[in-house]
C-alpha cells in the first residue's frame, strides 16, 4: 500500500506557497515534512492540518497508489 503526496507539492504551488511556510503554518517538525516529501505516512492530524491551513478536502492532498504485484 503506498500513499502519494504529489497533489499537495501541485497545490502548493498554485497557491504560491513552498513546503518550509506550510511546515510553519501548521507547526509540523521538519522529521514530518520529510515524511510528506518522501511519500512515507504521516498521521491524520497532520493531514487534517493541512487540510484546514489550505482550505481543502484530504483528496486533494493524498493520492492511493496501487501496489502493482504479480500474483
């Protein structure tokens, strides 16, 4: 099971915004928003954060990736 952070980095940027001011918008340490840059999980308070720092909904910031393995 594997999570993608990638519209979050999109949304970001169309609101002009780089990855150190979110981290202090919501308070998160620099170890979590490693996490964030390398697709590893994070709790759902930090999700929730973001969510309302951003005004958005949690699939706006998280993707679902598939593991693709042979069966």
């Amino acid at each position: 099971m594997a999570f993608s952070y990638d519209k979050l980095w999109k949304l970001l940027i169309d609101k002009k915004m780089n990855k150190v001011a979110l981290r202090d918008a919501i308070g998160i340490s620099p170890t979590t928003l490693s996490k964030l840059s390398r697709d590893q999980y994070v709790s759902m308070e930090v999700l929730g954060k973001i969510c309302e720092k951003l005004n958005c909904d949690i699939s706006d910031i998280v993707e679902y990736k598939r593991d693709l393995e042979d069966k």
